[in-house]
C-alpha cells in the first residue's frame, strides 16, 4: 500500500468516526440542535481529527508496518476516538495554581 492511500483510508477511517458520533443528533428536532453544531471552531476541529486518522496510518506506513486496507481504515478511526477519549479524561486545573 502506498502512504498516499493509507493516508486517505485513514481519513476515510476518521470520517466514518466522526459521523458515527454525529449521527446521534438525527433523533434531536432541528430547532433544538446543539449551538456548536453551526460553529466553525467546532467543525474545524472535527476536521483535524478526521485527518488525524489519515496521519497516523501515514506514520504506521512509514515505521515499516505492512496492513490491509481495512486495518488501514480501522487505525483511521480508532485515531480521532482515542485523541477524544485522551481530552475528556485531562484532569482540570485548579485555576488558583495559573499563572
């Protein structure tokens, strides 16, 4: 597999987990949508993580590690569940202790 495609199973490997998480707001009325579905801070985020996907199967590809295109995918999406999974388990900071 070329790192071209790897990146971009990746990638496709992080949509598909991103959409995953957004396919829960089907069951929400429109009207009573989360604010930050209409904030680009949000969406530009969302889009790093799915390129997160695309970045680290680059980076198996690179280290010599032969996949599948499936395992190519699956890294993809396992990427942007675990960067979320590493964010809301970040212990908060006792504001007293800021500099």
């Amino acid at each position: 597999m070329t790192m071209s495609d790897g990146f971009w199973l990746g990638v496709l490997g992080g949509l598909l987990a991103e959409l995953f998480s957004l396919s829960k707001l089907r069951y929400i009325p429109k009207d009573a949508l989360p604010l930050w579905i209409n904030s680009v801070w949000y969406w530009t985020i969302t889009a790093a993580l799915i390129v997160s996907g695309g970045v680290l199967v680059s980076i198996y590809l690179g280290s010599g590690v032969v996949m599948t295109p499936l395992l190519a995918v699956n890294i993809g999406a396992s990427a942007p569940l675990i960067l979320q999974s590493l964010v809301s388990q970040a212990p908060p900071i006792d504001p007293s202790r800021v500099n």
